[in-house]
C-alpha cells in the first residue's frame, strides 16, 4: 500500500454529532453495536505469543495528535510494551503495542485483535492500544490500527475495515450503488464513503458468519451487492486463513526466544493463549476514523 505524506482523517464525537455527509437514510438508528451484539461474542482464535521488542512504527503512532479528542497522546514510548502473536490461522506473526497505561491489557488486546476474521486483519500490519476514557478509534495509512480507550470488537473490525478498502469506497461502481440506495448503515456511516464502506465491512462479516443481517435492510441492498460481486473483499471475508500476500508490514522482533537463549528465563518464553467469551463490560462504539500519514521502519 502507498504511503501519502497528506493527512486526512474522518472522525465524530457521538453518533448523534455525525454530520449527514452522504445526505442518506439510515438502516440502524441507535448505530450497529447492538442490533451486531454477537461480533462482540465471537470466539477469538488461539494463538502463541511472546514478548517482543517494540517496533518504530508503534512508537511513532504512540505519539502526536490524539484524533477525536483534545490535545495529543500521552503515552510514555519509552515504558511501552510489545507482544509478538502468532494466530492459529496464520503462519506469519503481529505486532501488538501496548502504552503502559492503556485502557485494553495486552491479552483484552489479542483478544480483540484475535476475533476479526483472518481474511480481512491481512490487511493490518501491526495495532496499538491507548489510554482514553471513551473508545476511540483510528487507522493511519490504511493498515495500522490505534485503539484509544476500552473497545470491543464491532470497533475494530470497523477499522480493520479501512484497511481492506483500499480505495474501494472511491470507486465509480461503490459510489454508483450508494447514489441507487436510499440509506447507509448508520449515522456515522453517513459521514463518507469511506466510513460507510468500514461500516458495510462490519454488516458483511457478521452475515458471512452468522447467515443472517438483524432487521435484512433492503434499503442499501446495491451497495451490500457491491461487497459480495467483489473478488478481493470476498477472498478476506470468507477465508479461514490469513493471506500472506495482502499484509501490508510486518515488523521484526529483535529479542531471541527462550529456546535459543536458555540462560535468560524470562526472554521469549511462548504462551498458549485462548479465550471462550469477551468481556462483558466493554464497549461503546463512539468514535472511530481513519488517517493517512507516512510510516517508517516496517518490512
């Protein structure tokens, strides 16, 4: 994916705040979290982690201006933490970061990160999680994900959605459906079409899940069309494996494992992790954006 020196971002306060950019009706009034309840409950795969060194492109992102709410981060880089997952539907590994005081432990974080459909978390390279006291969400250069706050799952597989867009939301066919619709999912899907686009990729992957949209929304029938006739979404939507060839980054972990270096305990010592259920008081599916911003120190 490009890197674009230009920042844009896409961004609400409250679902009620949104502005109705796209002039549209919505499908669900009261936002998507409730009526998709059931992503929230989606067993996280299983996977193998370990402690990692913290990569440049997580200490870049834990800092500068915070998106959606006043002044910048406040993340102490130099005390950040960084976990090296390896999911159980993939070979390759990912990134977690963590600020020290983050809303999200580092295992709520695997967690979360665990439950988005393999497909569709290739095209993310690596995930922080911040401190905030709402949840707050966003995407720099389509495939890096900072989480602000205590997010559950509907949040981030909406900015995991960003990065499998890819430019889909500006394309002469998804506008053309949108303009032959009479609604969007929600408020915030209102805003653009790149939110409607991450808001489409939530109502998607829980169908392709579960078989069945709460309510079957008829009214934006074309631009749910648009989603299921494209190869490319299709592939990470219904893929039980993760696809290699669509991640964006990877980052290296520079510490050595426990069983290359058995005088040093602590060093990479690997954890089975599994979870059966989510926690049962985390979300609220506030504010969630995207920006585009220049990234260094990937592979």
């Amino acid at each position: 994916m490009l890197a674009f020196t230009v920042l844009t971002t896409f961004l609400a306060l409250a679902p009620g705040m949104v502005s109705a950019g796209l002039n549209k009706g919505i499908a669900y009034s009261k936002g998507l979290h409730d009526p998709f309840i059931k992503l929230e409950q989606v067993k996280s795969v299983s996977a193998k982690s370990r402690k990692s060194s913290v990569p440049d492109v997580c200490k870049q992102y834990g800092k500068g201006p915070a998106f959606g709410m006043a002044g910048d981060i406040k993340c102490d880089v130099s005390k950040m933490q960084a976990r090296e997952v390896t999911f159980g539907d993939c070979g390759q590994s990912w990134t977690l970061c963590r600020c020290p005081d983050a809303n999200l432990s580092m295992d709520q974080l695997q967690q979360r990160v665990g439950q988005i459909p393999p497909g569709i978390r290739s095209y993310v390279g690596a995930f922080l999680a911040t401190k905030s006291e709402f949840c707050n969400a966003v995407t720099f250069n389509g495939d890096f994900i900072r989480v602000h706050g205590k997010c559950g799952s509907s949040v981030m597989l909406h900015e995991a959605g960003h990065a499998l867009d890819d430019g889909f939301s500006g394309s002469k066919k998804f506008k053309d459906a949108l303009n032959k619709d009479k609604c969007v999912p929600d408020s915030y899907a209102n805003t653009n079409t790149a939110e409607d686009f991450a808001q489409l990729t939530v109502m998607e992957a829980y169908e392709t899940r579960f078989k069945k949209l709460p309510g079957h929304p008829s009214c934006l029938h074309n631009q749910m069309m648009t989603l299921r006739k494209d190869k490319r979404i299709q592939e990470a939507m219904k893929a039980k494996k993760c696809l290699p060839k669509r991640r964006p980054f990877t980052t290296k972990n520079t510490l050595k494992p426990k069983r290359l270096v058995e005088e040093e305990e602590e060093a990479g010592e690997w954890e089975e992790r599994e979870y059966d259920e989510d926690d049962s008081d985390l979300f609220e599916d506030i504010t969630i954006g995207t920006v585009t911003v220049p990234f260094t120190d990937v592979e």
